[in-house]
C-alpha cells in the first residue's frame, strides 16, 4: 500500500546518503599551497574560469 507522506513528515524525515566515502574529500591542500602567496589565483573546470581569491578578512571567495 502506497503511503503519501505530509511536507513535515518529509523534512523530519533524514535523508538517505550514498557511500560516506564517495562524500569525504582524500585529500587535503592547504589555501598557501594554491595561492603561492598571491592574494587571487584562476582556476580552470571544464569550460569555466573561475576565481578563488582571498578577502580583506582572509577569507576565501570563489567566483565564476
């Protein structure tokens, strides 16, 4: 039998997750080992320039 479930039943619902390995990153790189001491660098994905570079509070932003 096929049980309609409420908008609250399903955000109190959790969400089924894939594989917790597919999700944990393997690898670590430091921001000072992608920036070189620069304040910005470009960085290519696919067909997309992208442009990750750090804030006067140094914090990281990255744009399209």
């Amino acid at each position: 039998m096929n049980q309609i479930m409420s908008e609250s039943e399903k955000l109190e619902r959790p969400a089924t997750t894939t594989d917790a390995k597919e999700e944990t990153p393997t690898d670590v790189i430091s921001s000072e080992e992608i920036l070189k001491g620069k304040q910005e660098v470009l960085i290519q994905h696919g067909e997309t320039t992208y442009r990750l570079r750090i804030t006067q509070n140094g914090k990281l932003i990255l744009c399209k």
